[in-house]
C-alpha cells in the first residue's frame, strides 16, 4: 500500500512541476520555474524512495532532498516579493 501512495504522490509531484514549467515558458517568471524545480525535485525524490528496499523517508538523503525543495520555494517566494518592492518603489 505504501508503494501505491508513494506512487501517486511521485506522479502528481510531477505533474504539478509540468503544470509550473508550463507557466514558466509563457512568462519567464523565475518564480515558476522555482516551483517547477522544486516539484519535480520532490517527484524524483518520492520515485526514488518508492524503489529504494528498506527506504526510510526520514533518512538524511530523502530528507535533505525534501528540505532543500522547500527551501527553494521559499526562495521563489521571498524573490518574488523583493521583485513586486522594488517595482513598487519606482
């Protein structure tokens, strides 16, 4: 039952990452292509756990992998943010 979920957290992982990189190429906002890292980088993340034996999600390889996916969410969140200031402040 495990490999079934972590399938389809894998497989909707990725299709959001398509979902954000389509975005990305009609507006070049690095925000987007932030998010279409991100998502895929947590994609693979999940298909590697799911084919790894004896894989503990809270190993330190997976666990980094997820940490540093989120921190590059909140990198492309404090960046849009800086972007929107500055063009607030012109």
């Amino acid at each position: 039952m495990s490999q079934l979920l972590l399938g389809a957290i894998a497989m909707t992982n990725l299709t959001i990452g398509l979902f954000f990189l389509r975005f990305w190429k009609r507006t070049h906002d690095r925000f987007f292509l932030f998010f279409a890292v991100s998502f895929t980088l947590e994609g693979i993340n999940r298909v590697l756990l799911g084919l790894s034996s004896n894989a503990d999600e809270n190993e330190p390889v997976f666990y980094l992998v997820r940490l540093f996916s989120f921190v590059l969410i909140l990198v492309a969140i404090i960046d849009k943010n800086q972007i929107n200031k500055s063009q607030r402040d012109n």
